[in-house]
C-alpha cells in the first residue's frame, strides 16, 4: 500500500445545488458513486440547519439518553469500556429512543439523494451518531466493508451517508476508502476484532462489535475530507474505514443508511434491526 496521502474532493457541488429538502446530483456523480463506491458533496445542510441538531448529538454522546443498554458503546473498545474511558462514541438508532429526531433535515435530504442514486423503494435502515474524542489515536475504524456485518438478503444495495457535524481531515480521522474495491467479485473475509485481550481464533460476533478485513497489497487509500454541513457517501461493498483523531477538538459524524424496503423487511424478518441489543444467530444469517 502506498504511504502517499490522497485526498478527493467535489469542488462543483454546493448549496446551490438546494431547492428545499432536495438536493439535485448529476448523472456524472451518480456514474461515479456506482463506478468507485463513493461520492462526495458539499454544502448539504446550512449551518442553521446542523445547529438544530447539535444539541440531540451531544445529548447521545454524552450519554444521557437512558436505557440504551449496548446501543451507546465504543466502537473502538469491546462491550463493557467504562463510559469515562471511551474514544470512539457511538449512540445507534438515536430517532428510535427520541421520535423527535424522525423526518429531521438531513433525512429529508438524504431521502432525496438516495432516491436519485438508486431508482427504487429507497428507505431509511438505520442511523447512529459517531464521535472522536480529542487525541484519541485508537479512536478508530477498522478497514472493513459494511456488508460483512450484515445479514444475507437478496438485494444488497446500501447508500450510506455520513453528515460532518465538525470538520473532518486526515488530522481528525476522516473517512478513507479503496475506490473500486465495491466491484470485487466477492466480498472479503471479515472477522471479529480481538481487541488484544483474548485468543483471535476464539473470538466471535458476540465478544467484539467491531470487523476487521486483511489488506492487499495493492490497495491504494484515499481520504474524503469534508466541512461541517458536507457529507460522503459510500456504497455496501467499498472497503473503507478511519484513523484516530490526533486533534485538539472532537470529530463528530451522523451516519444514516438507505437501503431497498423490502430488504429492510427481509432483515427485520431474521430479527436484525442494527441495534447491538438485538440477539441474533450469526452463524445462520452472516453472509
């Protein structure tokens, strides 16, 4: 792999591109997303806008909403990390615990994104709210692809998008990504992390949240900065991940995924609802 930083950006998206709730791409961007597995745009949500939701993050994060039970967690650490000690907070499912996050801006305008990439029942799967503490170099994502953590279903595609509620760069551990590896004829082998602590060989889905995939040799990363109000978004199969945050400030992100209705229903159906609280065979459902 090569140690080169390469970073991507979108310098023709932007605001004027918004009308409402709705967000126009152009079929070059959508070509590109379908072709390499991501896509970058620029000025999604105002700062008004992301201000509304700054309070309901900071709610998540700091854990005051209750009874959430493994759905606030660290990511980067296994089930169990005293709250105190951890550096990548994750709060999933934030509408579900408070409706009054249902409908709000960014899935208004994600919907409209999502509905002209893929030309059919696009709809909303899941959400979470991520964040780095500061100086927190293990506050990370492990290489991986979304779909290794997810149950088998006939129709696979997934839009994942990922709001910057602060500004994310290389610094602060921005989203990077191998383009084209979402056209790997298969998918590659993901296993649990083993956090250090136990045997890699004994570990399994229940012990540890968090996959991890071996690199190729030829895998070439590349960062997707992005200013607060921005997002990326990345398709089900590209193999993506993120470093640490070696700033002094947090990196905070709202990710929200869309995927077909009726795989949706279909992983209801098995009891999959993406929460961590959920009981789930992986042995009969993982792919």
């Amino acid at each position: 792999m090569h140690e080169t930083i390469k970073k991507a950006g979108n310098t023709d998206s932007g605001k004027h591109r918004r009308t409402g709730a709705t967000y126009r791409i152009t079929p070059e961007e959508i070509r590109k997303y379908h072709e390499l597995g991501y896509l970058i745009l620029n000025d999604v949500l105002t700062e008004e806008e992301v201000a509304t939701l700054d309070p309901w993050f900071e709610h998540f994060v700091t854990g005051k909403e209750p009874n959430m039970d493994k759905d606030f967690c660290d990511m980067s650490q296994p089930y169990g990390t005293p709250v105190e000690a951890f550096k990548l907070v994750n709060a999933m499912l934030p509408s579900k615990y408070r409706p009054e996050l249902v409908n709000n801006i960014f899935f208004q305008l994600a919907q409209s994104i999502a509905d002209q990439l893929y030309e059919g029942d696009a709809a909303m799967d899941y959400e979470q709210f991520l964040a780095k503490k500061p100086n927190k170099a293990q506050a990370e994502f492990a290489m991986h692809q979304d779909l290794g953590y997810w149950p088998k279903t006939k129709n696979t595609w997934t839009a994942t998008f990922s709001l910057a509620m602060s500004n994310a760069d290389v610094e602060n551990g921005c989203l990077q990504v191998v383009p084209g590896s979402n056209k790997e004829p298969e998918l590659r082998q993901h296993r649990p992390k083993d956090y250090g602590h136990q045997d890699a060989e004994t570990v399994s889905r229940d012990d540890s949240h968090t996959l991890v995939i071996d690199m190729k040799d030829n895998d070439e990363i590349l960062y997707l900065p992005v200013k607060r109000g921005s997002i990326t978004i990345h398709d089900e199969r590209i193999v993506h991940g993120s470093a640490g945050n070696m700033t002094d400030e947090w990196r905070k992100t709202y990710v929200m995924a869309f995927r077909d209705a009726n795989t949706i229903a279909e992983e209801r159906a098995l009891g999959f609802t993406h929460s961590h609280n959920d009981v789930v065979d992986w042995e009969k459902i993982i792919l």
